[in-house]
C-alpha cells in the first residue's frame, strides 16, 4: 500500500511542476483605462512592512462629514466606482481602501501557496527566484488584521477623533462590525463611529451561503492551492455573474477589471487564505452579531434580494429579527449581490435618505 501511495504523489508533484511553470509565465492581464484611472487617483500607505492602496477624495465644501468605504470578496476599492463622484458631492472626504490581499494592496503569500510550491519547485530556484521570494515567512489573513489595516489607514489620515460614517459590503461587512465591537468596548486606537450602512454581507453565518468554490478554497488544503492556478477569467467571471441579477450582469469590461484587479499581484494565490474568513464568522459569531445587536450607532442595511449567498427572505427576516434598531432599504426584485454595481441610483438614495435621517 505505501508504495502505491509514494507513486501516486509522484504523479502530484509531476503534474504540478508544468502547471506551475505555465502559470509563472502568463503574464497578469494589463491594466484598462478606467482601472489605471483609479490606480492613479489613489496612493499607498505603510502597514506593517507591507503597502496599501487607498483613495482620499475631497468634495463638498461647508461639510465635515467623512464616509470610510470597505469592499467586499474577492474584489477592491474599485467596487465603489459608480457611486464615488455622488459621494464627493456630499461628504467632505470619501475614503476607500483595498484590504491586504486584495485590489493594489500588498498580497502576501498564504500558507498553502507556500507549502505548495515549496512541495512542486526545486528550493535553489527558490532561492534565486526574485518573484518568489516572499515566500519565506507564509501569510494567514483575518478579518482582525484587516481592522487593524482600516485602524492604521484612519490613524495615518488623521482622523482618529473624528467621527465617520462607514459603509460596507460582503467582507467588508464582517470588518466593519469588529471595528465597532472595538468602538463600543473602547478598544485603544478604534474608529469613532457616526454611522454604519452595511450591505449584502454574510452577517448571520446561518443564513449564508458561499459558492461551491469558495467552500473548496478555503476547506480544502490539498485542492485550494491548485484551484487557485487553473481558475481564469473565464471561471471567475462565471462565479461572479451567479451573484449578479440577471439583468444587472457586468459588462465584459466591468468583468475583466474585477479579474485583473484580483489577478494583479497574484491575488488570485492567496483566496483561499483569505476566504477563512467564512469559518472566522462561524468562530466569532457571538462577537460580530453581539455587536451588531447591542451598539448604539445608527444603522442601516441596504439589500439586494436577488442574492443567492444571503438569500431573501431568510436573511432579512433573520437580520430584523435580530437587529430591530436597524432601518432597512429592500432594493428591487431583480438586485443581487452587488447592488452598488447593480443599481448605484438606489444605492445612494437609500444611503441619502438614511445619512439624513439622524
């Protein structure tokens, strides 16, 4: 039997050194006009040796009022592009970051994309491979770091004592109510909150749903680091367009932006860290939720019901159950998962009337 076993790892490690040869030398897809745009608008900033991109727009004059916007899985700052000139017209400063990981951040790489490689390459060209040579100390994400990533951009804008409006989406859902579980214990350098709008996240680890590649990403340690390689655009555009309504769908445009701002810098390798996320929410349910439920903040929850990760009406039945201080804006019948992206006039008016309800 053992023999059976060596043999058939051999067969593994033959099969992935080709497949990673291949995958090293596509080049990531370049960047459009729209993207480098975006790129060029924003900066980066230290974290923690690593370096995060960020936007900072100032706009409406006579206002104070500064909004702080955290993107979702598996995409960027960029999610905010439809909604980001209105926003200027409003609050003083419009904020956006790309959590580590993610977007034009840094994107350190994962224990498995380490030990995968490690396991399928020669350790000299290891050792003489300037692309790889990050691999030496293997990254674990987590929600509490990417807090710590939003803390830190706060501290170095200069904002600490102010109070922000906060709104978020997927994953940044998830950040943002560690953010305000640390605000209400008055944790030592939290944000100070004025408001929080949260939208289409897997608030409720019961009531979500995550896309069976997603749930092979991050349960599975021996097939993640190869699904990471063979996924492309073709794959990833299929993924998303499930989440999108059927008459909302991304244009091919808007499609290959979200694929090359997940491809840049091999962001494509670290998902399946990244989406452990999933069983931290399970983990840490009772901090999440216990803040969600217990804070004082005004809240609001603008929802596409067309989502198939947090389908309605499961989900909203559970969040009013549960959050009763919240107010809610149900979008139309047909808006999915994105519904910044999907329907950006409903967005903002929901958001609007919300802002200018406190």
């Amino acid at each position: 039997m053992k023999p059976i076993m060596r043999e058939w790892w051999i067969h593994v490690g033959l099969i992935c050194i080709p497949l990673l040869a291949v995958y090293l030398h596509i080049p990531p897809p370049q960047l459009s006009a729209a993207l480098q745009k975006w790129h060029s608008a924003g900066e980066d900033f230290p974290f923690r040796g690593r370096r995060i991109f960020y936007r900072d727009s100032y706009g409406a004059l006579g206002s104070s009022d500064v909004v702080i916007l955290l993107h979702g899985f598996p995409t960027s700052s960029y999610d905010w592009n439809k909604i980001w000139e209105p926003l200027t017209q409003r609050f003083h400063r419009v904020i956006a970051l790309d959590f580590l990981g993610f977007g034009f951040s840094d994107k350190p790489v994962s224990e498995n994309s380490f030990f995968f490689i490690f396991s399928c390459v020669d350790k000299h060209f290891l050792r003489h491979s300037r692309t790889l040579a990050s691999l030496q100390r293997p990254h674990k994400y987590s929600v509490f770091e990417q807090a710590n990533v939003v803390e830190a951009l706060v501290a170095h804008l200069g904002l600490s004592h102010q109070r922000l409006n906060v709104v978020s989406h997927d994953y940044g859902d998830t950040v943002a109510l560690e953010l305000l579980h640390r605000s209400d214990h008055n944790v030592t350098g939290h944000l100070i909150f004025n408001s929080l709008c949260l939208s289409n996240g897997g608030l409720f680890p019961e009531a979500h749903y995550p896309r069976l590649l997603q749930t092979l990403l991050k349960d599975s340690s021996y097939l993640a680091p190869l699904l990471t390689r063979l996924t492309n655009n073709v794959i990833f555009q299929k993924g998303i367009g499930e989440v999108f309504g059927p008459y909302t769908q991304p244009t091919d445009a808007e499609f290959w932006d979200m694929w090359t701002g997940l491809r840049y810098n091999d962001g494509n390798l670290v998902m399946d860290s990244i989406l452990q996320y999933i069983n931290q929410r399970f983990k840490h349910r009772e901090r999440w939720v216990g803040a969600l439920t217990s804070t004082s903040v005004p809240l609001h929850l603008i929802y596409g019901p067309l989502d198939p990760v947090n389908p309605h009406p499961q989900f909203i039945r559970l969040y009013q159950q549960l959050v009763q201080r919240s107010t809610v804006t149900v979008l139309d019948e047909h808006i999915g998962h994105y519904p910044q992206l999907e329907d950006p006039t409903g967005f903002l008016n929901a958001y609007f009337n919300f802002i200018h309800s406190f």
